[in-house]
C-alpha cells in the first residue's frame, strides 16, 4: 500500500512536470519571442514573411485632354537618386499604369512627361496622381 | 455672296484660344501655355467672364505674363479682355503683346496699353490686335508696373493660328525634332536612335542586385549564404509600341563557398517559351541542360534561360576541396562575368514589362548536376523539372498546395537577394554576424530596418565577417 501510494505520488509529480512542460512549449510561438535572437537557429520568422527587400508597386497616373491627340512623348520614371526605373511611349490623354519592382525603402517616385517633373509619393505600394506638372504658387 | 464667303472662311480658320476655364493652369501648361507669375481666380469681384480669369501676382517691379505654345502662321486679328484688379497705382501699369519668332529669335511688339487711370482701370478692355507673321511663334500677354498692389487680369484669348507646339515632347515646336531612324521616337528621346527596332533601356534593377545562396538543400547548411554568390543586372530593351525587343543580362559570379558543381538559371514565370527567338552568351560546359533550338530549356512549361552549368568551371577554379573567394587568407580568383542576349518575338502581343519584370523573373541553382535538384527563392515556383519529391524531406517544409516553397519549419529560407550589391560573408560566419540588423529586420515581419543590407553607419555590420 505504502509502495502503492508513492508510486502514486511519484506518478503525479512526474504527470504535473510534464504538463508544465507542455504548457511551456505551447506559449512559445513563431513571432513572439521575447528574447532577440542571436543568429539563425534562434530565430523564427514569421510564416508571411518572404524575405524580399524589393517590393511591387503600382503606379496610376490620370491622362488629360489634349490639343494634339494624335501625339505620343516619352515619359521616364525614376527614383530618388534618379535612376531610371521605367522609359517608354504614351499618350497624354490615356492613364499610365504600369508595375514595377523597386526596393522596400524607396519613399517616393520621380515622373517626367512632357512639362510635367515631379515627385510623387508611394502610398501603400501605389503611386497615385496625374500626369499634370505642378506649377508654383503666385502670391 | 459676301457673307457665304465670310462664313466659309470661318470655317476654313483655325485659331488657339484660351478662356482659364478649364479652372486648372496645370492643364492648360500642359497643353504648352505658361503662366510665369500668373494664376487663376475665380473671385467675382476680379473674374471678366465665364467663371475663371487669369491674374498676375502684383505689379510690383517684375513681368508677369500668359504665353500661348509655339504658333503656325498666326495670321488675323488676336483677341482677348485685360483690365486690373483695382485701380491702385493704374497709370504705373502697362499691358503689352508682343511676339517671338522661333526661328530668328527677334521680339516685335504688337500693342501696349497705357490708358488704365483709376476711373477706368476697372473696366475691361476688348482688344483687338492685328498680326500677320509666317512662321513659328509664341505671343506673351504681359503687364508691368512698378510698384502699388493692383494686379493684372487677362480672359478669352483668341489667337488666329495653328496649334503648333508638341505637349508630349516638352512642348518643343511641332515637327521640329530629328527621328532618324523613323520610329516615332525623336532623337533626344531615343536610346536608340539609329535603330528603329529598339528605344528604350529599361533596367529590371537600377543596380546590380546580389543573390546568395546555400546549396545543401533539402538540408539545412550553415547560414553563410556564400555558397553561391552571383549579381546580376537585366535591361529589358523596348521599341516604340513598349514591347520587350531584346534583353541583356550580365551576371557576375563572385563567390563559391562549397565543393558542389552548381549550375544558374532563371525562369520567367508564365512566359512561354516560344516567345523568345534566341539567346546567346550561355556557358554550356556540361550536359546539365537540355536546350531547345531558340536556347531555352526544353520541357519546360514557362520560358527558362540557363546561364551557366557549373560554377567552378566558369570561373575558372581547377583546385581540389572548396572555397573560391571566401577565405580572406586563400587565394582568391577574378570575378566572372557572362552576359547573355535575349532576342523576344515582338509580334503581337508581344512581350510587356510586366510580363518580364520583377515580379516574374525567378532566378535559381541546380545543385550539383542534379537537375531536378533545383532551388529558389523562398516561395518562388520550381520549374517543370524539378523533382517534387523533395519537397517535404529534410529540413524543407515546402508546401506547394498553399503555395509555400523553399521554406524551414522556421520559415527560413536557402537564397537571399538584395535589391543592391552587397559584399558577402566570409566561410563559416552566418549573415546574421556580419549584418547584424538582419534579425531585427525579420522579426519586424520587414517593417523595420529596410536599409539592413545597404546602411554601413555604426551598429549595421561587423566587418570583420564580412569578404
């Protein structure tokens, strides 16, 4: 009986640090670790991440009436050391819409075409705005 | 009979006018008027007509004017309303038409008004100006003053010309640009201009991005990304209708920390095959690639282009064990460079930026000479040939159903790219020891610490790891 009952014991402590131990491993979680990891086998990155430094953005850029119709011009977009991400023909008229790959840090985009030059910012991976240039204030 | 000849010659006119309406002087500069010191106002007390008028900044020491784009023949009678905002200082304020010819670059003033006095400063003027020049012009509408706070206003300007300024091309005259090779593309705008099948340079990367791989996989290696390092540069060259034409890939390889015979590739993500008409500039040493007549990977479903098939043979290393350029105190070899020319059919649809770009490109290794062994960026598609049976075994937790490839079950992954050049890790010391913002990079799911790979200010590497 005696034998039975500290086999008994034993039993529920050896079950009560096992299910410790369990508990323990299911709080710790890919994302959460409340300790920086030092190097790669402590690390556990978020299942989303895909490790890209590049991102895809869109740029949208609203055409306008024209008073030569017929007419296509070059229009260059580049970044903020100005170079060149994209070069191509459109007409003024038509919206420009077009993808590129640019890295993640890249705040905002340069466009030129025809009299327009000016910067544009990247919102959320999208560049909006219009192919128009921006004149100054007159006071 | 006189006015069926007066109506027809109506007809027959043609004539460039602007009435501010468009309430947008963006629009109508970008049509190739400008407004130096010139707004728009829609205040009532100030509007001469409709619901928009022009008016200058202050009287006060400068020019202020409406210039029209270039003209052709402007021949007739110009029209247009002036008057002033207030009738302070009106008798300082002039107003003036004046032409230039584009050709001998001579001024010719047409009219000048200097009748406003403060009891009819107020009051519009119909002007109506006669002109009859051949050739190119502008014409400005301008007023000075000297001092006082009265301004300009200028409405309903009709000039009897031809539209002749090119608002696409920088509003330069019409027709006046070389294109010598005829393809729509003037000279000043053109890549290419002796070449009517090409226009634009249209870089993948602005600057040469690096790509560092670790070559044991399905198996884990040891974090030190050298086992194969490569960067690369691809220019997607246009022609006039925005279709790839050509393409040129320079790859340089730098560094191999490994014994394996490893082979580089790309495939561009759903683009047939059949759209590339050849390529040329491949090293081919070994009978790893099977190669369709324009270059190309045969059996496969999307377009592939293999660059080299075995590493240490391309540059050049004839030595036994491993280890080309990632032991500062071995010998190192030059770099290699291959630069492959792809020729794209541009026939119909052709092929877009979009469709070679960024986002489609998916570089990749075949690990030694095992072709189906073959290993991408994570989460990058495999090619037809890769054997999916290792996906799932060692230390690989690919999922393809879900569209999860080349991942650890920490979500590691076997290649890191850059977006630019990066020096790469000495043998044996993990990226995370010599760019020591990587981590904190990862763990902020990449919201933090974007520039981890490009900033050498204090704390962002430990040089020490670093080749």
């Amino acid at each position: 009986m005696k034998a039975t009952s500290t086999s008994f014991l034993a039993f529920v402590f050896i079950l009560g640090i096992s299910l410790s131990s369990c508990k323990r491993d299911v709080e710790v979680t890919p994302n959460t670790q409340s300790v920086r990891p030092a190097n790669f086998e402590e690390l556990d990155a978020p299942s989303s991440f895909d490790w890209e430094t590049n991102k895809s953005i869109l740029i949208s850029l609203t055409g306008y009436a024209t008073s030569a119709p017929n007419e296509q011009g070059v229009i260059t977009i580049m970044d903020e050391n100005e170079n060149v991400l994209y070069r191509g023909f459109h007409s003024p008229q038509l919206t420009f819409e077009q993808e590129l790959l640019v890295p993640q840090a890249l705040k905002t985009v340069r466009v030129k075409f025809g009299v327009t030059d000016k910067l544009i910012q990247i919102n959320t991976n999208t560049v909006s705005g219009t192919l128009l240039p921006v004149l100054p204030d007159v006071n | 009979m006189a006015m069926v000849i007066g109506l027809v010659a109506d007809l027959n006119a043609q004539t460039v006018s602007l009435n501010m309406e468009s309430g947008n002087r963006s629009i109508d500069a970008a049509n190739c008027w400008s407004f130096p010191s010139v707004s728009y106002t829609n205040t009532s007390s100030s509007v001469i007509s409709g619901s928009y008028t022009a008016q200058t900044g202050q009287l006060s020491g400068s020019t202020h004017s409406v210039i029209s784009p270039w003209l052709l023949n402007p021949s007739g009678t110009i029209t247009f309303k002036h008057r002033l905002s207030t009738n302070n200082s009106a008798t300082d304020r002039k107003m003036r038409v004046i032409s230039y010819d584009y050709n001998t670059m001579q001024y010719d003033t047409l009219y000048t008004y200097a009748n406003y006095t403060s009891a009819n400063a107020t009051t519009a003027v119909s002007a109506s100006v006669s002109i009859n020049k051949s050739g190119v012009f502008k014409l400005f509408f301008s007023f000075t003053g000297t001092s006082g706070n009265s301004r300009g206003l200028i409405d309903d300007i009709i000039i009897p010309a031809t539209y002749n300024s090119s608002p696409a091309n920088g509003c330069i005259p019409a027709n006046t640009a070389t294109d010598t090779d005829g393809d729509g593309v003037i000279d000043s705008q053109d890549d290419y201009p002796n070449d009517a099948t090409l226009a634009f340079n249209n870089y993948m990367n602005a600057n040469y991005s690096s790509l560092m791989f670790e070559d044991l996989w399905p198996g884990k290696g040891d974090y030190d990304f050298n086992d194969l390092v490569v960067n690369y540069r691809v220019n997607r060259i246009t022609n006039a209708s925005n279709k790839i034409a050509k393409a040129q890939m320079v790859v340089v390889l730098r560094a191999i920390g490994a014994s394996y015979k490893n082979g580089f590739a790309f495939q561009i993500n759903n683009l047939s095959p059949s759209k590339i008409i050849s390529i040329s500039g491949q090293k081919l040493n070994e009978s790893l690639y099977t190669l369709s007549s324009n270059g190309t990977e045969a059996s496969q479903t999307y377009a592939v282009i293999p660059v080299f098939d075995n590493a240490l043979k391309t540059i050049g290393y004839t030595g036994g064990g491993s280890g080309v350029n990632v032991e500062t105190n071995g010998g190192s070899i030059a770099y290699d460079s291959t630069t492959l020319t792809i020729n794209f059919d541009v026939s119909g649809t052709g092929v877009s930026l979009s469709a070679f770009g960024g986002s489609t490109f998916n570089p990749f290794i075949v690990i030694n000479q095992t072709r189906g062994r073959e290993l991408h960026k994570a989460n990058d598609i495999p090619t037809s040939l890769v054997n999916n049976a290792l996906f799932g075994t060692v230390q690989d937790r690919s999922n393809p159903s879900q569209g999860v490839y080349y991942k650890t079950a920490n979500n590691h992954p076997w290649v890191i790219e850059t977006s630019s050049s990066i020096a790469y890790m000495k043998e044996k010391n993990q990226l995370t020891a010599g760019y020591l913002k990587l981590i904190d990079w990862v763990i902020s799911g990449g919201t933090s610490y974007t520039d981890w790979y490009s900033n050498t200010s204090s704390g962002y590497r430990d040089a020490s790891k670093i080749y």
